[in-house]
C-alpha cells in the first residue's frame, strides 16, 4: 500500500501545474491557427461567396 501512495505522489510532482499549463497552450495556439487558416480561406474565397450568396439572395423575390 505504501508502494502505492510513494508511486500516486510521484506522479503527481510530475504532472506539476507547468505541464498542465504547457498543454493549455498548445491548445490555444493550434485554435489559433485554425482561426487564422479560416480566415485566410474567406479573404481569399470572397468575391466567390458574395456571388454566391447575392445570387441565391436573388432567385427568392
């Protein structure tokens, strides 16, 4: 049982507030790129959907 609770605050320590954080930011910066990709994708397709969406706007009187 001792093993147990040595090995249980072990990994604790290891698994410090850091690391955890570390994560938290990997997260962020791979939302972020993916925000910056989509809006990339929008300036690049926008006359395409202005067309698009006049169009469909258009054939509904």
């Amino acid at each position: 049982m001792r093993a147990l609770i040595d090995r249980s605050i072990r990994y604790r320590i290891r698994r410090s507030p850091a690391v955890r954080g570390q994560g938290l930011v990997e997260y962020a910066l791979i939302l972020l790129l993916v925000a910056v990709a989509l809006v990339g994708a929008l300036v690049l397709l926008q006359g395409t959907l202005m067309q698009a969406f006049t169009d469909f706007a258009a054939a509904f009187p």
